[in-house]
C-alpha cells in the first residue's frame, strides 16, 4: 500500500471525507473535547508487571518464552530457533523485559475472553531485520518472545 496521507486530517478534509455521515464528525469533536490528556515526551510511561525486580522480570520472561518454544517448536528446537531465544537476553539488555511481560499479560488476557488477537508483529517485530539495532529510546527488540506468547 503507497500512500502519502502519513498526516492528521484538518477538520475540513474530514468533514468533506466524512459528508455523508456530519453526526459522525460532530460526535468525533464531543468526544475530543471531553479529552483532557498530557503526554510528556522523553519519559517512558508504562503500566506496572506485579514482579519485584528487574531479575525476577527477566527470568519470568525467559520462563514464558521457553514454555512458548517448547509448546510450538518441541523439546528440541531447530537451530534458527535456538539462536533467536531469550538466552540472547535482547529484551532485558535493553530494559523491555517489563514491556514485553505487559504485552504476554494483554495478549493472554485477550486469548483467554475469546478475544481475536493478531499476528503479533508489534514494535518488537523492526528488530528481526539484520540492518536494525535495539537502542534505549525505541521499543525494539527481539520478537521470540513476543511471538511465544500464544
């Protein structure tokens, strides 16, 4: 899909996109007004993962992920497997062991409601690509373990 519409809409465009439906916009508007939201940028602001310490987060995730292995890919996995599992301590190297532990939380509550879940190529996915890195101000990281949270 090519597209140059990477932007926000003025409020004309969608009204003109939105023609049929005027009630729509005007709702749309009744709601934004009723928002009152900061965001400060520069700070990571995350929910709490109930584990006490950084360790124990970490662990908790490699747990996760080698049960995840295991169920998908057997006792003995294939090397490509292997060389992409959590012992390559990406996630907590980086400080995302509590995100992605956040995100398994969402993803199984979700699973266990009946709730569809998608394919899981969120934020972790960019750094399977050899020409990216993980670096302290993005959310990239390794996806085994996000991909082991089904």
């Amino acid at each position: 899909m090519s597209t140059d519409e990477f932007y926000l809409k003025t409020a004309a465009e969608m009204r003109e996109l939105f023609a049929a439906y005027p009630e729509a916009c005007d709702a749309t508007l009744e709601i934004a007004e009723r928002c009152d939201l900061e965001i400060e940028f520069g700070r990571t602001l995350l929910p709490r993962y109930p584990v006490s310490t950084v360790a124990a987060k970490t662990s908790n995730l490699r747990d996760l992920c080698a049960e995840g292995i295991k169920r998908r890919y057997g006792a003995e996995p294939r090397a490509e497997v292997r060389e992409r599992s959590p012992s390559s301590s990406t996630p907590s190297a980086h400080g995302f062991s509590a995100y992605f532990l956040i995100v398994w939380d969402f993803v199984k509550f979700a699973k266990d409601a009946g709730i569809a879940v998608g394919p899981g190529r969120g934020s972790a996915a960019a750094a399977s690509s050899p020409t990216r890195s993980a670096s302290p101000t993005s959310t990239r990281s390794s996806t085994t373990c996000s991909s082991s949270v089904s």
